[in-house]
C-alpha cells in the first residue's frame, strides 16, 4: 500500500519503503522552509525524532571533534606508546574490513520479511531513494555512538582497557569514511584519488547496488570481487 501520511505512527517508519528492484514507495515530502531539507523522506511523523534522524556536517564535526579526543584520553596509559600506535592501526584495519561488510551484508540486506525491509531503508535505503540529502549523507549519533559503544566493549572484552586504543583507531576509520561519503554526494571531488573516490562510490548509485560496497578501501571490492567496471547500468 502506498504511504499515507495519516496512517504514520511516531514510532514506526513511514509508510513502506522498498520493492523487489529496491524502488522507494514511501512518499517525498516538502518540508518547511527553515528545515534545510528542500526535499526530505520522512522517517518518523513525530518531529523529535525524526531530527534524530538527520545531522549537519558542522553538528558532525563537533560530535567528533569530542568523542575522538575523549576516547584517547579514557585510553591514555593503558598501553606504552608504540603498543597504542600498533593498536590503532590494528583498529583502523578492522575498520575497513566492517565498512565494507556492514554496506555489503547489512545495508543491502535482501529478505522478504517486512521488518527487515522496514529496517534496510531506515538504515540505508533512504539514502539511495534520495542519495544527495546533505543531512543524510552523514551517519546521525543516534546510530553511530550506540554501535561504537558496543565495538567498544568487545574491544576491552578481549583486550582489557588497552582496547580502547583499538576503538580510537575503528572510530577515526569510521569518521574518514563518513567524510569521504560525504564529500562523494556533495564536493566535485578534483584530483586523481579523491575522483577515484568519487567515481567508484557513483556507480555504486548510478550503475548498480549490486558492487562498489567500499568507500574508503577501496581493495576490498577486488579483493571480494564485487568490483563494478562497466560506466553503464545492467540491463
């Protein structure tokens, strides 16, 4: 059934979302002209929190210009300098690897169930039905410090409090890739690696959902042979 406004509870997303061929069904709304959205789908009726929902790359930058500086310091003196160092990498590394799973497995999650399909959108089929939306180019904290939390906890679960050193190197992995996805849909993206970029995250959008499942490292499409080649859609 398509969406109707009046039938949208404040807790459930709006209306049903996507079809076999990944095509939205829930409806473009124009929104008030001080909510910099000119053309936003909406999530949830209730406006709390669908503000959740969204965030500015300023509100980005001072979240993370924050958490990032707060983790080092939760983590400073539980591990000497080069063990700290190796940890970040180490951490950073992960990272590339659950950046492309998450988009591969989890984003583009395919299942009949109507929660699971509800689920994909809210996360990320939003994002493909409008993929220049400026405030949803970004990951709100709603989503993003629930799951660094429980990385986290993982993290220190196994490697005691010198983990957090690891999630300093997952988070700083995450923002990279959040700015890059970010600057993909909005910056014109001039020079050889930042259009690299650019163009491997576009025909992702453009050409098919099917491959180009990494953002920033890029090696893991080759790697997991879901590398798009072709400028052109499959027909």
């Amino acid at each position: 059934m398509p969406f109707n406004g009046s039938t949208c509870s404040s807790i459930a997303p709006c209306g049903l979302l996507l079809d076999s061929h990944a095509q939205v069904l829930s409806r473009i709304t124009t929104m008030p002209r001080q909510n910099p959205h000119s053309k936003q789908i909406r999530l949830f009726r209730n406006e709390q929190l669908e503000q959740l929902t969204v965030i500015s790359p300023r509100g980005f930058a001072i979240v993370w210009c924050v958490l990032l500086p707060f983790i080092a310091a939760v983590g400073w003196g539980s591990a000497s300098l080069l063990a700290a160092l190796a940890l970040f990498v180490g951490g950073l590394a992960i990272w590339t690897v659950f950046e492309y799973a998450m988009h591969r497995y989890l984003f583009h999650w395919k299942s009949n169930a109507r929660l699971v399909q509800q689920f994909v959108f809210l996360m990320h089929g939003n994002h493909h039905a409008d993929p220049n939306d400026r405030l949803r180019n970004l990951m709100p904290p709603i989503v993003s410090i629930p799951i660094g939390s429980a990385v986290w906890g993982v993290f220190v679960l196994v490697l005691g409090a010198s983990g957090t050193w690891v999630l300093l190197g997952f988070m700083t992995g995450y923002v990279a890739y959040d700015v890059t996805h970010y600057a993909c849909h909005q910056w014109p993206m001039k020079g050889r690696l930042p259009f690299m970029l650019k163009r491997h995250h576009m025909r992702h959008h453009h050409v098919g959902q099917h491959g180009n499942y990494a953002i920033t490292a890029l090696f893991w499409d080759r790697v997991f042979g879901s590398v798009i080649r072709s400028a052109k859609p499959r027909g």
